[in-house]
C-alpha cells in the first residue's frame, strides 16, 4: 500500500511541474500615450538634481535646445525600452518607455538616441518617469549614458562646431 501511494504522489508531483505556468501579462500602453508622456515630462520628474535647476523645462524642449540645427532628422517612439543593459538592474528597462532617434546632419550612420523609462501604467496611462537613457558617439564609437547632462555635453561637443562644456555641471 505505501508503495502505490509513492507512486502516485511522485506522479501527481511531476503532473505539477509539466503543467504550464501562466504569467500575468504587461498592461498595455499606447506608443502615442508614451512619446506624449516622455515629450510632455519634466526633466526635474527623471534627473532628480534638476529640482535646484532655475530652468526646469520638458523632455522635447530640452532635446530641441540640445540638438538645434544639427538634427536632420528627429523620429520619437514608444514601446519596449530599447536603450537597456544586462550589467545593471536599474538599466534593465521594461515595457514602457519611450524615445527619440537623432540623426546629425552629414552623420547619417551615428543616429543619437534618448530614452526615458516609466514605473508600470495605471489605468491604461504611462506611469511616473523615473529614468533617462541615451547613446551618441564619441572618437571612439557609441556611448551609453543616464544624465541629461552628459548626452548634452557629449552630443554638443562633437556636432555644434566651437562648443565648449561649461566648468559647472550642475545643470545645462
């Protein structure tokens, strides 16, 4: 008897294991409600030194006045964050996040990229901003940043000729 009872438990056990296991699905968010969200944040809502800033301004205001004339072309998204890393959890990303693509003037293969991650949608809206992501290329190829401040530094530095960065890096 103790046998047919082993039995069965060790088959009902491997039943459990191969039965597939549901995962609750990402709400869903709009592209457009992303691009929106992202164009319309504040930088002081995802670079949080930017409160002690006297120009706080919003995500497009601030990549137009970064990017000035030297942008062939701008082109926003939303979706799956793109701009993402495996070495660091907070770089992880999600389903909800949304950028630009720059592409210089005379540049056409060192397209510029910004990103800006959200905490999960409430109510079919983006959530809160909570990060800022980006790759523009240096001399020595593409490179991966979190702060307003070195993509705009960096972006300036090689497409705005005579461009100097400031001493202070507290805000742009």
């Amino acid at each position: 008897m103790r046998v047919s009872i082993g039995v069965l438990v060790m088959a009902a056990s491997v039943a459990v294991a191969k039965a597939p296991v549901k995962t609750k699905a990402a709400p869903k968010v709009s592209s457009a409600a992303l691009i929106a969200a992202t164009k319309s944040a504040m930088l002081s809502e995802i670079d949080y030194g930017r409160e002690l800033c006297d120009e706080d301004r919003s995500v497009e205001a601030w990549l137009n006045d970064v990017v000035g004339d030297t942008a062939a072309s701008i082109t926003w998204r939303g979706g799956s964050c793109k701009l993402v890393s495996d070495l660091n959890p907070l770089d992880a990303g999600s389903d909800w996040c949304a950028g630009a693509t720059i592409v210089p003037k005379g540049h056409p293969k060192e397209p510029a990229e910004i990103e800006i991650f959200f905490e999960k949608p409430i109510g079919g809206k983006p959530g809160k901003p909570y990060a800022f992501r980006s790759v523009d290329y240096d001399d020595d190829g593409p490179e991966y940043g979190r702060f307003f401040i070195e993509f705009d530094h960096a972006y300036r530095q090689r497409y705005v000729e005579g461009f100097e960065s400031p001493e202070t890096r507290d805000c742009d």
